[in-house]
C-alpha cells in the first residue's frame, strides 16, 4: 500500500504506513479531518478441563477503524478486511455519508497536545510473553485444576483457562498525531461447583497481569476459588428486610464500574446520569476518593494515550466525597466546557484503571463491627439504572451475626441506590488489589434492602 | 455463492486435509465476510454513520472432546496453512483420515424475509426511518427531554465446509431500529425504551412495526415510570406479561439446557431427560426456523440445518440444544443450535428463539386469581448460574390488588432457582406473544441474536428484590 520499499520494514512502521495512507486518503477524498487505528492482535488460550486440554486456540487479526470529519460532520467506519481496493471504498463511502450527517459544532479531532507521551515508565508490554511455549502455559492451567480439584469437597470443574495476548496499536491523524504502543496481558483462573446436582455452589478465582511473571501462582489461585466456591454449600434464604451490607473487592468492582457509567461525560451530557449537573457538590462521604489513573505501572487500564491521541493522566473524579471530574473523551469535553481527561475509548468514552482508593479498616475489623448484616460475594443480573442510579441484583452472600459469619446467603436480591449509598459509606477497606482496572477495596455500606422471603 | 470468498472448494479441501494431519477427527473451515452499518440520530441531528466489512477464516479440529482452533483475517494461503496448523495441533499424532469429497447442500428456505434489504438501501432512507422514529418520541410530550434513536443493519455470509463432506453457504440479513427516551420532571429522570426488527427488510418498517410506534412506545414506557413506585420487597404471587417475560425462560430454563452444559454434568439438568422438572402446564420450544425473527437462521454456524427442537414437554425434559462437539459426546442427534458471534469465535450450543408454548388460560382471569402480587411488563435482561439460580431485570411493573393492575413499578429485580419457580406454575394463558425482535444473548463472551416468548403465567410465588 505504501509503495515499493527496499528494505524490511519493522512491524510498527508497517502499522504507521497503513495508518497514514488511510488518512492520506480521507483527506484527498475531501474529509477535512482524518483518523486512523489500526490494532495488530495476537491472542493464545487454553481451557482444560477434568485434567485435559479441551480447547486450545491461537489466532491473530489485523484490524482498521476509521473516523472522518467534513463541514463538521462525522463519519466512522471500521474494517478486518485490509485489501487496499476494500479500504479504499470504505473510506470513500465514510466520506460520502459524512456529507448526509449532519453538522456538529463540536465535532472535530482533537489538537496535538504539547505533552510529551509517556513511555517505557508505564511497563504495560512484556517482552518475554511471545517466547513463551504453549507446554509451559497448559501446564500452568493443567496445575491450577489439579490443586483444586485435589479438595475432596470440589465436585465439578468449569476448568481452568490461560489466556496470554499481546497487541500493538497504532494512531495517526490529520491534526500531526502520531503514537503507537505494544501491550502483554495474560490471566490464569478456575471455575468450580462443590455439592451434588440439585444443590451447587458455584465460584471462580483468577489472576490477571501485563507481565506473566506476576500471575499468582497456580496454587493461590486454585486456593481461593475453592474457598470462594466451598463456603456457599447449603445457603439460606434471608427475610426481607434493611441490613448493612459489606461489599467484597469483586463487587466493589461492578460497583464502581456502574460509578463510572455515571461519571462518564457522554452520559452527563446525554443526561442519562443522575450526576449529571453536580459538579464540584458533595455527592459522597467524605471518606470517599476514587480516581482514574491512566499512568498506573503495569495497570491493565494503563495507556500511554487515548484513542483521540491524547496523553494519558491520573484524574481525581471523587476527592474526599466531592464530585471534581467527568471522564471525558475529546467530543464530551468540549460538549460539557470541560478538558478531556483522556478517557478516549473506541468512539466513545470509557476506564483507565478507576478505581476507589483504599481505606484504612481490614475487612476483618469491618465484619467483627457489624452486630447483624451481609457480607456480598456475588452477584448476578442487570439491574442497574445510571438515570436514576438505582441498583437491583440478584445476590449470594454470607450472613454476619455478633461480628462473625454465621451461614452462606443465596436466592436473595440487593437493592438500592448508588446517590445514596455514597453518602452512606461506613468504612472502607485496605485491601485494594487491582485485579481489574475497574475495582476497588472492600466497603461497608450503612443500609440496603435485602428480599427474601 | 461462494465466489464471493477468496476460496475455492478446492483450496478448502486441502485446508481440511492439512488440518487433518496429525490425527484429528474432524476438521472445519468456517469463512465469513460481514457488512454493517448504523445511523445515530441524538440531540436532533444525525450524530453519527457507521459502516464496517470484515472477512475472515478460522478452522477448527475435533479429537473426541477436544478442539483446536485458530483464525485469521489475512486469507493468503500461509496464513490458511499456518491456522489450519495451529488446529491441528490439538494432537500430535498420524493422520487416521482424509476429508471427505464436498457435497453442496442447501439451507433452509423462506427463514429470511427481505423485500428490501438494508444493506443496500440509501442511507438518506435509513436516516429517514430513525428521525421518524426520533421525532414521534420527542413531540409525544413535553417531559421528554431526551432521546435517541439507533438504526443497525447487516449482512453477513458464510461458507462452512467439514471433513464429512459438508458445503454450505448462506448469507443472513439482520436489521433493528431501537429509540430510548428520557422524561424528567421534578429533577427525577426516568428513561424508556422500544425496538423491532429482525431477518427482514426495510419494508417491515411499514407494515409490522412503523418508526412512529417505537418512537411513541419508548416515550410512553419513560412517562408511565415518571409515576412509578419503588418496588415491593419479599415473595409474592407474580403474573408475566405476554411476550417480554420470555426472558425468564430464556434464563431459568434455556441455558441450562444447552448441551454443553449437560456434557460437562454443570448443569442442573444434566441427568434428567425425560423427568418431570416442573408443572405440567409448561411446554418449552426453541425454534431458528419461525421466518423474519431476530434469533432464526436457514443454517446453523455449523452447517447444520436447524429444527424446531422441543425442550420441555408438560413439564418433563425432553430435549437439549446441540452443536456438533456435545451431539457427539452424548450420541444424542444435532439440533442445529451450534452458533458464534463471527470467525474469531469457536461454535457453542445456543438458543434461537425459545418459548414457552400457549395453555388454555384466559389472561385476564390469571390477573383477576391474584389479590396481592407483582405484574411483570417490561424487561431488562437476566443472567444465570448453573446451579438454577437465576435473576432477572424488571424495568417496569404493576402492583396487582384484588385481581387489577394499579399502580407502576420501577426497577425491579426478580430471583429464583429454576426446578422450584417452574414447579410453581399456576396458570398459563393463551395469548402466546414474542419480545421485541432486538434481544442479544451473551455466553462465554460471544453475543448473539435471540428471540424469546411466552404467553401470560402466573408463579405461586417468587422472591421480588424491592426497596423499602
């Protein structure tokens, strides 16, 4: 596509060339603003199950999206076909629909920033991960399995699943942007039923990291999902009533994930968000900063930039119960009057590494404070409203009476609402593990509904 | 057909026969060449277009219950070699057998009902069928302050070819025109939402479901929950609505009668087919062949002609949905139910359109047979565990006093364990009614298109997740 070159050409600068044709071209095609991403992936993944490899898979994929702007008005397109006469039609019909749309006084790339680009510093690529051998990685997943299935209590095995992956994204566009990165991730995790047929338990533990020397070890891993799974045996049912509830780490994670939904600047500016408008207000306990760090080390959310190629940064979105931030891309910035955050994300807006700062209460001092309540473990189902911030989910828990767990929980439903229940944060937990990019420590809420019978 | 795909049936077959190589079973080449496009009307302008094309290759290869898998987009002949390789490589053994000579066979007909097809309709016609469904739910009234209305569409064709001989081709056609609007009053904002759609063409937007309704549909559901209650909290009686409610089969029933499931002995029904799980009043189907629905297909993803497959019969298991791998483990015959997302997805057993089939009760007299207890109208989704634990979403409900519907309810959840919810079947209408055709169901991290139905039912009693 680039043309004839003589020499060999390292796989960034291929990306780069691509890239840059495509919005060389956008722009001869009359866009008057052109962007190009293009995503080389590589992924590898094995499930074994029972102590046999049940599916092993490698695959790689090449992947270009597209955005053009003309008079104000944008147009997307995206393509896995990257023959030059496909690509070439894909960008002639976006500029082409982008005169149907209609004009937007906010639409527009964002300016090249004068930041300098973080680099090496953020350690998202581990160079050794491609040199891995596919024995070794099964053998991890083959170990986990074993270890667990080794408790007596364990009945059935979801299996075990490792999957490392490792991509390079590249952006370029009209406005002088140029970035490209190279990313490693990998997870090892296990999924387990304890119990016969017509009364399981249920539960899963993983680990997930940028660097495949720090997965947890198959034993701590296969450790936890067993405990995890083996203390919800012969749950019961609650009766309906208003308990605190203590949220585990993992559920800290949705919670803040649905935080997040409400924070974000394109539903503040769609209004679908109950917080919309209360910027700079208390929304929550004063106990409660959360942040998105897109700059965290070897963070799973960590990026040196955002997908409108601008410069990552750490954002305080909630400082000692004060609402200070949107997250926004450059589009819901410039809607709301704000700066972008960096929070660019595909087309929309989405989580660096979000998450709630931890507190200064071990989870055991939390639960030996609480005379009667539920600690959440799990929970299935929607249920979550960012309009009116209304939460309702299916739970598993486990009942806390006189400061200690007494029975497992199941076949009850959570609700309440998030306004509210920032407001109620009892006590936060110290321990923050960022498994995830959207997490958080554990936390005491004051009060929600629990149904039962 | 074919000739639409950088393959011939020639270099397939020694795709299949390199896949075969070290000892495999079965061997699969599954290509696919999709187009979509969108059309997003927001804030009173055409906020954005979308187009994408994708084409791409996997292989798969079986021995006994173990798969190999790779894919690619790059469909040069290394690249097909290399993935048809990292299949193979699932064992490391001598070749037990060659594919077998392709024999062409053909899906089934009349599944898609397209006079029109989106995928090659102007966009200024797409833009016009989402500003009408846009206009109507921000005229309807003066409390909707927001809105949005979304229209998809896409077009996907696929060619899968085994060792067993099988080649076959279809190409599938998908559209959804979905609005959601926001009401305020007071401060409070409530959000309401309506869609239709499915493996039709643009001319359904005129006859079976207009732009207008789901533009007014969607203000209606936001303004009715401006008024709403907070939902009551404990177990009560609940009546479903037709229709939307077939989500609960969809979760407490359906998946875990997938097959896979029942293979691995996870799920709760995995030692009982033909005994009794629930009331006798219910009957459960899944069918990919009810023409025009979102979740039907003329072919499954892996090549196998579907069928209307009973689940469910008075109450006692009678059936479960296959794919290749667990038809083969449980020597039970295939379904047609193995479905994926795309190329980069290995076929699992899924759902198409499942339901529960009429009864002989008449609807309005299961709500008047109800003096305190929860009406369920219009859904949100619902998740499951294989143990039978499942929950699902209510985004909008009645209160049922003395045998009426009164006041509305908000956001509900509803929590259940499955055998225990259909043993409490009381009553089943005879109103058979389908969701709306814009459901998408997500298993192992791959979404597909589904449809779900019921008709009116009333549970004894099922635990409501309220506020108090």
């Amino acid at each position: 596509m680039s043309g004839g070159r003589a020499r060999p050409r390292a796989a960034s600068e291929e990306l780069t060339d691509l890239a840059e044709w495509v919005v060389g071209f956008a722009l001869r095609c009359g866009a008057d603003e052109a962007e190009a991403v293009v995503n080389d992936g590589f992924e590898f993944n094995v499930d074994v199950r029972k102590g046999r490899v049940e599916h092993l898979e490698e695959a790689g994929e090449k992947a270009l999206r597209l955005r053009v702007i003309k008079d104000g008005r944008t147009a997307h397109a995206a393509s896995s076909d990257l023959e030059p006469g496909v690509l070439r039609r894909l960008v002639r019909n976006a500029v082409t629909r982008a005169r149907l749309s209609s004009p937007d006084e906010y639409a527009g790339l964002a300016p090249l920033s004068t930041t300098a680009l973080p680099g090496p510093e953020l350690d998202i690529y581990d160079p050794d991960m491609a040199g891995l051998a596919a024995a070794a990685k099964i053998k991890l997943a083959l170990e986990t399995e074993r270890v667990a299935l080794s408790d007596k209590r364990i009945t059935n095995s979801h299996g075990a699943t490792l999957t490392s992956a490792e991509g390079r994204l590249v952006i370029v566009n009209s406005n002088g942007f140029r970035g490209d990165y190279r990313q490693t991730y990998c997870s090892l995790g296990v999924g387990l039923q304890a119990g016969e047929t017509d009364n399981r338990a249920e539960d899963y533990w993983f680990s997930a990291k940028r660097h495949f020397r720090d997965l947890d070890p198959p034993e701590a891993i296969a450790r936890k999902a067993v405990a995890r799974t083996v203390r919800h045996l012969n749950p019961r049912k609650l009766r309906t009533g208003n308990v605190p509830v203590i949220f585990e780490p993992t559920q800290t994670a949705w919670l803040l994930g649905f935080l997040f939904a409400c924070v974000s600047g394109t539903a503040v500016y769609q209004k679908s968000t109950f917080l919309a408008g209360r910027l700079g207000r208390l929304i929550a306990h004063p106990r409660v900063t959360v942040v998105d760090d897109g700059l965290l080390p070897r963070g799973l959310g960590t990026r040196p930039f955002d997908s409108d190629g601008l410069p990552s940064q750490r954002t305080e979105v909630i400082k000692n119960g004060r609402l200070l931030n949107y997250l926004c891309n450059f589009y819901a910035a410039r809607k709301l009057g704000l700066k972008s955050t960096a929070n660019a994300s595909g087309t929309g807006v989405g989580p660096t590494n979000f998450y709630l700062m931890p507190g200064p209460e071990t989870p055991e001092r939390m639960i030996v404070g609480t005379r009667r309540g539920l600690i959440l473990t799990k929970t299935i189902g929607h249920g979550l409203n960012p309009v009116t911030g209304d939460i309702s989910r299916g739970a598993f828990g486990l009942w806390v009476e006189g400061g200690e767990v007494t029975f497992p929980v199941a076949e009850v439903t959570i609700s309440g609402n998030l306004g509210r229940m920032l407001k109620e944060v009892e006590a936060i937990g110290n321990d923050l593990d960022l498994t995830s990019a959207v997490t958080g420590p554990t936390v005491k809420f004051a009060e929600m509904t629990v149904a039962g019978r | 057909m074919t000739d639409r795909f950088p393959l011939d049936r020639h270099d397939i077959r020694r795709v299949l026969d390199l896949a075969l190589a070290s000892g495999g079973d079965f061997a699969e080449v599954y290509v696919e060449r999709h187009y979509a496009a969108f059309v997003e009307l927001e804030e009173d302008i055409v906020k954005e277009t979308g187009e994408s094309v994708g084409l791409g290759l996997s292989v798969r290869v079986l021995k006994g219950d173990q798969t190999g898998f790779g894919y690619t987009n790059d469909l040069s002949p290394e690249k097909v070699r290399k993935v048809a390789l990292t299949a193979a490589a699932i064992v490391n053994g001598r070749r037990k057998l060659a594919p077998s000579r392709p024999r062409a066979a053909s899906p089934l007909a009349g599944i898609y009902r397209v006079r029109r097809p989106a995928h090659s309709a102007r966009l200024a016609e797409k833009i016009g069928l989402a500003r009408e469904a846009y206009d109507s739910a921000r005229r309807f009234d003066p409390r909707i302050t927001k809105v949005k209305a979304h229209l998809q569409d896409s077009f996907r064709e696929i060619l899968v070819a085994n060792s067993e001989g099988l080649f076959v081709a279809d190409a599938r056609p998908m559209v959804r025109l979905v609005c959601s609007a926001i009401a305020e009053k007071r401060g409070r904002r409530e959000s309401g939402f309506w869609g239709g759609g499915g493996r039709v063409g643009l001319e359904y937007f005129s006859r079976a479901l207009t732009p207008r309704v789901i533009g007014e549909e969607a203000a209606r559901e936001a303004l009715v929950l401006l008024e709403a209650a907070d939902p009551p909290a404990g177990e009560m009686p609940v009546v479903l609505a037709p229709g939307h409610s077939g989500v609960l089969i969809h979760e407490a029933v359906g998946h875990l009668l997938e097959a896979d499931f029942v293979r691995k002995k996870t799920s709760i029904f995995w030692n009982k087919l033909g005994r009794k799980v629930g009331s006798g009043l219910i009957t459960i189907f899944d069918d990919p062949t009810i023409p025009g629905f979102r979740g039907s297909y003329a072919v499954d993803d892996e090549g196998t002609r579907p069928r209307k497959t009973l689940l469910i019969e008075k109450g006692r298991v009678r059936g479960f949905l296959q794919d290749r791998l667990s038809a083969r483990m449980l020597k039970r015959p295939l379904t047609g139910h193995g479905r994926r997302e795309g190329y980069e997805s290995p076929p699992i057993p899924r759902m198409s359109n499942t339901y529960i089939d009429r009864g002989e009760d008449d609807p309005a007299d299961i709500i008047r047979s109800v003096r305190k207890g929860f009406y369920v109208q219009s859904l949100q989704g619902g998740e499951v565990e294989d143990s039978g634990k499942f929950t699902f979403s209510v985004s909008l409900g009645y209160l049922i006093e003395s045998g009426r519907l009164t006041a509305p309810i908000r956001q509900a959840t509803l929590i259940g364990t499955n055998i225990d919810i259909l043993n409490r079947v009381e009553a089943v209408g005879s109103d058979l009614a389908f969701s709306l055709q814009t459901g998408t169901c997500g298993k192992e991290g791959q979404s597909v298109p589904v449809t779900d139905g019921c008709p009116t039912i009333k549970i004894s009693a099922m635990t409501v997740g309220g506020r108090r």
